[in-house]
C-alpha cells in the first residue's frame, strides 16, 4: 500500500534536499484536481480545481511551508517568523510545532478569519496583531530576521516557492500534459511565481543543481507550458494598477495586500506565458464563492473564489476560447472563514427554518 509522502519525498529529485535532509511534512501535497461540470457548461471547455484545502492546515500553504521549516531545520533555527494574512499563519504555526521550533506571527489586527487564527493559537504560536495591514506586517517580520536570530518562513524565502512548484507538477502528473490556462488568485504573488516556476522546469528535459541530487537529467513531463492568468482583488489590486495601494480593501482577507513581495516575478510569469493579471470585484469574487459552493461541490474560503471568479469574467468578455483545458487553483478551504456562506446575496443572514419535534412538520417543510 502506498500512501503519499508528502511534496519533499514525493519529489526530491526536483527539490534543493539531500538524501540526509531531516524532513518536516504532514503530508502536504497530493490534492485532488477535481472535474468542474458547471464551469465547463459554461465555458464549452474542461475546467478542473486544484482544490488545495486539501492540505493538512487547509491551504497551498503547506506545499511551501514543508520546504521552509525542513530549511529551518536544517539551519539550527530556533525560531521562525512569518507576515501573514492568515494561511501562512496557520501552516508555519503547525509545521514549526512538529519541528519543536518557536514560531512568532504577525497579523493585521481585526483582518484575518477566525478559523485562521484559531489554527495558529492551537499550534501555540506567538501570536501578535500589528495595527496596520500585511505590508507592514510583512516589512516587521523581514526587520526581524535580519536583525534577531528568527529564520523567515514567507515566500520571500526561496525555499518556500521551491515546495509551492510542486503544485505545478500534480497537475501535468495528473492531466499528463499542462493545461492550456492555469488561473489562480494573486495575493502576495508567491504562489504564481512558484506555479510558473513549476511549469518551466517540468515542461524541458531539466537537471536538479542543488547538492545532494543525483546530477541525472531529468525527462520533459509536459509538452508546453500554460497560460498564467492571475487576478487580485479590485480594491487591492497593485499589479493590475501599476503602483502600491496604500490601504488594501476586499473580502477577500486572505489577499488585501498592497505591494506584493513577489511583484516584479508575477510579472514575469505574466508575460513570459502571454498571461495576464487583472481584477475582479468582491461581488464577482462572492458570486464565484457561492457558484463552487453552490454548483461544483467545492467549499473555499473567499479569496480562493478569485480564480474562478476572472474566469466567469473572462468568460463574459468573450475572452476565454472554447475547447481549452483550464485548471483554476482554489487556495484555501470553506472551513478557514465560513460566515460568507452564512449570508445571502444581498448580504442579509441565512436564517435555518425551526420546527417542531415532528415528522409531519419536517415532512411538510421539505415538500414531500
Ligand atoms: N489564496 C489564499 C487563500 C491565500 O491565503 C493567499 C495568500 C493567496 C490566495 C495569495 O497567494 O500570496 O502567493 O499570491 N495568503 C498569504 C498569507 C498572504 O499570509 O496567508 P500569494
């Protein structure tokens, strides 16, 4: 019986690790890509969802994170720090905790989702919430590791965008070619560098350089690469505008940022695939929301809607071409910040129907 590793072991031949790494897992990686039958209706294509709530903290985080603490390790760290508007939070909270490290947190106050901050609380992180948003969060934790002795586990940090690229690669393994576009939400703009990065290497016969690999030339896995279309949340929407936002704004918690670390490398991943990055609003990003919920069975927190939400709006520009293989990530499950499903469309509270302790009643109420 085989039952997955995690992203390090998985694929350590692609990996800057040795064979006598000390590995940090929780089993990371190996998410489903699911079939999406309403997206593909809509747009007379097949669209798929990376669903990365799958993960063991509940979001892509993990694939980075496993990569950033075994770095840790490895350093003799002591203590890891990380910016986060919450997923990053949760899994450096989890991940330093299985490592036996400290792990310090610094969160915009008021602005992350309970469910996120809950994790990081129970993995006994030192939590501090910074009266300011995740820029100035994340330029007090870059302070901090370079002036005290704590390792940066943000994905300013090489090694975590190494282990966020294995994203890329279950999705050639599982489609067995790239798909023609891979769309996914652009917060701090890690993940979309990471993603390219991943598709690069696993689209051309490629050689791992770090120490420790075996020096084999490694087989193209995909034929080509795909098209990258990034979108940011309208009011927090830098690279789309072309210069920082002093004061972020969205729903969508998980990507209010203003100055992406990894601004000028989503650009990048942008142009070298003939992508694009663009906007939607938090209306279109809570109408995708309730259209996976609702239509394709998958659960996600808002901010991972944001992908399927520029498709749905690309769709209606007349700009997605029919007949294409799509694969949208969805970063982050339901469960981080469920109250968005707790209110209807026009905002008001769902309210559950109440009834009497009867049958007839019960019966009567669900029209049978
Ligand atoms: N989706 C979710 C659910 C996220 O948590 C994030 C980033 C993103 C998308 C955007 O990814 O930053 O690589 O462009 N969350 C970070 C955090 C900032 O602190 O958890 P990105």
């Amino acid at each position: 019986a085989h039952q997955w590793r995690g992203v390090i072991r998985e694929y350590a031949d692609r990996l800057p690790v040795e064979e006598t790494t000390e590995v940090i897992t929780l089993g990371e990686g190996g998410t489903p890509l699911v079939y999406a039958p309403a997206l593909s209706q809509l747009v007379s294509g097949t669209v798929y969802l990376k669903v990365e709530g799958m993960n063991p903290t509940g979001s892509f985080k993990d694939r980075g994170m496993t990569m950033a603490i075994t770095a840790a390790v490895a350093e003799g760290a002591k203590a890891v720090v990380c910016a986060s508007t919450g997923n990053t939070s949760a899994s450096a909270a989890a991940y330093a905790t299985q490592a036996g490290l400290t792990c310090a947190v610094l969160v915009p106050a008021g602005k992350i989702a309970m469910g996120k901050l809950s994790q990081a609380v129970a993995h006994g992180a030192e939590l501090i919430q910074v009266d300011g948003n995740f820029d100035g969060c994340l330029d007090i934790a870059r302070k901090l590791s370079e002036n005290y002795p704590v390792f940066l586990v943000n994905s300013v940090n090489p090694a975590r965008i190494e282990g966020q690229k294995t994203g890329a690669f279950e999705v050639v393994d599982a489609l067995g070619d790239a798909p023609d576009y891979h769309l996914l939400p652009v917060g701090n703009a890690g993940n979309i560098t990471a993603y390219w990065k991943g598709y690069k290497e696993y689209s051309q016969p490629w050689t791992n350089p770090y120490a420790g690999a075996s020096g084999e030339e490694l087989p193209a896995m995909a034929s080509h690469t795909p098209i990258m279309w990034g979108f940011q949340a309208a009011g927090a929407a830098p690279i789309v505008m072309g210069h920082p936002v002093t004061e972020p704004e969205t729903v969508a918690t998980a990507i209010r940022i203003g100055n992406p670390a990894s601004w000028e490398k989503a650009e990048a991943a942008r142009d070298e695939s003939a992508g694009v990055i663009e906007a939607v609003t938090d209306e279109e990003i809570l109408d995708a929301h309730r259209w996976l919920s609702s239509r394709e069975g998958v659960f996600v927190e808002p901010a991972s809607a944001a992908g399927v939400a520029g498709l749905i709006k690309k769709h209606s520009a007349g700009e997605v071409p029919a007949d294409k293989t799509i694969v949208i990530t969805v970063t982050g499950h339901g469960l981080k910040d469920p109250d968005w499903a707790l209110k209807n469309a026009d905002g008001s509270d769902v309210t559950p129907t109440m009834v009497p302790q009867d049958v007839e009643t019960v019966a009567r109420q669900l029209g049978l």
